[in-house]
C-alpha cells in the first residue's frame, strides 16, 4: 500500500504517520495530535530516518503552534520557541529534526498574530513534506546512474520511502533505477539492535516487488568477498566535512567495502548536510541496554549485562565513494564552504 | 556453576548435557541416552561448538555400541559404523565432530566382541573429552602470553568453557590470563542470529566473574576506530591451510581488525586442522531461513522474505595474526606438511 509515511489530515488535524515499531507484522497508522505524543513516536522510532524526521519537525511545530495555551501573544511565540527546541532535543544526532524544526519556526514567528503563526507553520511544514518528495526523485534520477542492470546492491538500516515522506533515498536510488528498467537486486542488511534493515526495508521493497535477500550484519563481508555484492549504498542522519554519520554498523560496511574494493555511496538530501561541526563536535546518542537484552518478552542476553548500544557511528570520508545528492552527485573531497554557498 | 558442558553420566549410563538453547535464562541439565536425541541435540545447537562436537561424537559412539540391536557381531559392526557416518553428518562443517566419532570408533571396532567393543568406546570418549580439558588449558597458558593487562579482548561467538568440555579455548586463552593475575576486559559481539555471543559467552564470563561488555556484531568497526579493542580473539570449526572456517561473521571481524592493525588470534585444538582440504573444498552448511524471520513468537521480517544463512565463513589465513594451540603459537605461514608429521 503507497501512502507518505508521515503526512497532515486536514480533516483531522493532526499529523498522521505509519507507525514502523508494527512492521512487518502490521501496518498500522497512527494520528498524533498532541506534541508530547510526537516526542513519544520520534523517540520510540514509530517515526524514524532522516527525512521523515525533518517533516516531523516541521509538523510538530505546526502542531505547536495550534496547541499551545497562552496569555498573550508574547507568552505564546516563548512557548511555541521553547517547544521547538524540546522537540528538537528528542533526537540530538539526526541533524534533519532540529533543520525541520528551525525551518518552520522561523517562518511561523513571521506570523503578525497567532492565527497567521499557525497557518503559516502548517504552510511552511505542508512545503517542506513536498519538497521532501521532489528531493529524493531527485536523489533517485542523479544516484541511478551509479547502478547498472543486473547490479546487486547492499543496504544497511532502511532510507527507504519509510524513512521519507516517500520515495525514499538509498532506496529512492534503486527504485529509480528499477522505474529506468535496470535489473537490480538488493541484500538487506537486517540492522541490529532494532532490526530496520530485516523490517522495514524488506517489508517496503518486497511491497514494491523489488527483489531483497535479508543477510545479518555479520555477513557483509563474507558476501562482499564472494562476489554477490556490486555497489552499496546507505541513508545518512548527519554528513560533516570529515564524516557520515548514519546507523550503526555502517562504518564496519565501509572498511569492508574499500577492502573489497565495492563502490560506498551516500543518498541524502542536502538537509543532512551540516556546515558548521566536524566530526569530532558530534555526540553519538547512547540508546537504551535493553535493546541488546531483550527481544519482547525474550531474554537473548542476561539480566544486566553491560552493554554499549551507540545509535550511529561516524564514516570517515575518505571511505565515501560519493554522496547522492539532490543537486548531483558529490565525490570526496567535497568543499563545504563552496556547498553551503550553493545551498544556502 | 562449574560443570563440564557435556560428560558421561556412569550411574545413568547416558551422556549428560548443558542445554545451550535454554540460556541465559535458564540453567538445563538434558540427559541423552539414544543417539536420536543426540542428533536433534547437535541440530539444534544444544549442544555446540568445535570441542564440545568433539566429545559429542566420541561419547556419540560410545552411546550407539551399547544401543544398537544386531543379529550378530558382524551385523552389529556394521550398525555401529553406519550410525557412526550419519552421526558425522548432523553437522559436516564442523571437523570436530567426525573428528570425535572417527577415534572413538577406530579405538571400539578393536575390540573382539561387543562387551570389549562397549567398553573400549566409553574409554576412548572419556579419554578424549579428558584430554579436551587438558588441551584447552594448554591453549589457554599459551595464549595468555599474547594478552597484557588491561587489554580489552573482542570475541565473537562462543568459543569458552560451553563450547568445550570445559575452560574453553578463546575464552580459555582470557581465563588464564586472569588466572594469571591480568586485567582482561572482553567485548562480547552478540553473534546474529543465534546470538551465543550475547547468550552464552555472556552468560559464562558473568558467571566466572570477568569484566564482558556486550555489543552487536556490526559494532565493531566503531569499537576498533575508537581504540576500545586491543586484540581479538576467536574459535575455530575447522581449519584449513589457506583459511579458518569459524561462526558467520568471523571473516569481517578480520578485515576490521587488519584495517585497525589490531592482532587477530584464532584459539582452537590440533584437532580442529583438517590436513586433507583447502578453502575451496569445504562446503558451508547454510542453515534454517526462520533463524532471521523470527525471534520465538516475534516476527522480525516479513513472511516469507528470501534469506542467506550460511552458518560459517572463510577468514584466509593471511588475515589471521597467530593460531593458538595446545602445543604452542603458530604464526601464518603455516606448513601443514610438517604440522601434520608432528601432531600424527
């Protein structure tokens, strides 16, 4: 079933969203009408990927912007102002949440009153959904010239159309490629600890009946040096001047793809970009033990194990083939300074 | 608690074993006492790794030369060894096994009647499973020299005291250099999908008290980069002269350590060098698809999703730093001509 993966009901008035704990068991849809349920789903994963999360931003502030009570004017732009930033605190690593935020913010607190500070942040996070779209078809037509048909691509955690508003970006690139006619396989990487990989990006590309193989994360390098593997590509939550940040275990896979001598590629939109940190100036968010310990109600590890569950780890760029861009295609080194002139 | 992983029980007249697919939750004694029951065991990894299969398949023979019915003594030599071949080929990847039935049986069939026939088997077994605990402790004061205090030791799988009749032959190698006074901390990666590294190996080192810290098999590429990782340390299943086979995530766990220039030991007794194959001629058992669709009741991929399961890879020796053995540390290149004169 293709429907955008977080969206505004106008009916409703609330943001919708599909919520990716369920999968791949069920598809379930959930309405989030209150901030502190968003702050819930970002955290949860309910909504998860780069993309998505920047959407998710701006609709919550959207949401804010509707929900807040106030006294007066003033007391209601310092609670829409303090709620963004704790929403933008939900995930301090994924740099598109706090970008969607900013962005929808900025152009509320234009608004001369409340009803035009809600109506143009609704505006605001309804254009940036959309251009969401149009940037990973974007990715989509640059990146598929990378692939050549009978290609079999390997993917970790899931930037698919589940991770956008649609379409996706690692995915975007292959489903591209697949629209152009390309013969193209995938191996998904399943993703520990929370298994995006084995969910959600075989759910969405068996849906679309593009082929997928699930592999644990273990395996890359094994399938890499028996030949099955052509060309790999990931999503990204943060690209810095020195560095990818994106999902654990994607560095492991770029050390044993420059090994094998396997093409490394990052889709991400321009929006991941961030200009003013390097690598060093990020901090990787530390999730929760139990996601090592436990699978629901089994135990797979023991009770109080001590555990290290870094959410993401940084790729350095010299391990960057390229980065798959909506303006094109970026090969390492790649100028920041020039970049942010031409996107800014 | 310490007990040998699998034994012989003289008052039940049956071998006894820990259930490994019951951990870390629970602590199961499993009595054997058909050879039936010992082939659904070893299937199901109740019963796993290289030395402990060794045992299994000398206390394998053992259990079928008091079971079998015959017409006669030639009829009941010929039951034996045909129950001994199919016992070899629960699982084939794993040299131990074979290993393990061909010297028990070798040593049964001289005897002269069936009473000489029984009693030379269970001789043999407990001589061999004996001589496993002697062996890993051998490894384990060779391999300690490699360690310095303060190391921290990533392991994969497990290749500890569960795996063996007793005391282990990675996990050997850190439990002596504790013994020997060393402050040894062990990174445990969590070994998709059956995960004995979260469950087992875990599960031992709490239990004895050494420091483990646990992680997901893709972590660690992030944990080397970060310099948390001072060596690593793991089994083996069979190893040949150009490669060691060993758990599905070894051979990338290699390249890791080779990008990172951190020293890679494969800990494991003469008995698992088969001097008769290369790389080329060992096939790998590709296992049951369910082992990453689901966990217990939880579907962790979509019904149905096509899977690759092989259960081991190839790390080529030249990615290989040193082999402990019980006779002393073997540095690639190894001859296996003159291996095989000194150990036969």
């Amino acid at each position: 079933m293709w429907m955008r993966t977080i969206d505004w009901s106008d009916e409703k008035g609330c943001i919708t969203i599909i919520d990716q704990t369920a999968l791949p068991s069920k598809l379930v849809l959930l309405d989030i009408d209150h901030v502190n349920v968003l702050h819930e789903a970002i955290l949860k994963l309910r909504v998860r990927g780069a993309p998505a999360l920047g959407a998710a931003g701006g609709f919550g502030v959207a949401l804010l912007a509707r929900s807040i009570r106030a006294n007066d004017f003033k007391d209601y732009i310092k609670k829409l102002t303090e709620g963004a930033e704790s929403l933008k605190k939900v995930r301090p690593t994924a740099v598109n949440l706090s970008w969607g935020v900013d962005r929808v913010l900025a152009a509320a607190l234009t608004g001369k009153d409340r009803a035009e500070v809600e109506s143009t942040a609704l505006r605001e996070a309804k254009a940036l959904a959309d251009e969401d779209v149009a940037q990973c078809r974007a990715i989509g037509e640059h990146g598929a010239k990378l692939l050549e048909s009978s290609d079999t691509v390997m993917t970790h955690c899931n930037a698919g159309r589940l991770a956008c508003v649609d379409w996706g970006t690692a995915l975007g690139v292959i489903r591209s490629a697949v629209e152009q006619g390309k013969d193209i396989k995938v191996i998904s990487c399943e993703t520990r600890p929370l298994n995006q990989g084995s969910r959600i990006t075989c759910f969405e590309l068996m849906d679309d009946r593009i082929p997928v193989t699930l592999i644990t994360d273990s395996m890359a390098g094994h399938f890499m040096r028996a030949g099955k593997i052509q060309k790999v590509i990931v999503g990204a939550d943060r690209i810095v001047e020195d560095a990818v940040f994106n999902k654990i275990g994607t560095y492991s896979h770029s050390v044993l793809a420059k090994a094998h001598g396997i093409p490394f590629y990052v889709a991400a939109p321009l929006s991941t970009f961030d200009f003013t940190r390097r690598e060093k100036d990020v901090i990787i968010e530390e999730r929760d033990p139990e996601e090592l310990r436990r699978w629901n109600a089994t135990q797979i590890a023991p009770a109080g194990v001590p555990v290290y569950n870094p959410a993401f780890d940084a790729t350095p760029m010299q391990n960057v083939t390229a980065i798959i861009t909506e303006q094109g295609i970026l090969e390492p080194p790649i100028s920041f300074a020039r970049l942010k002139k031409s996107s800014s």
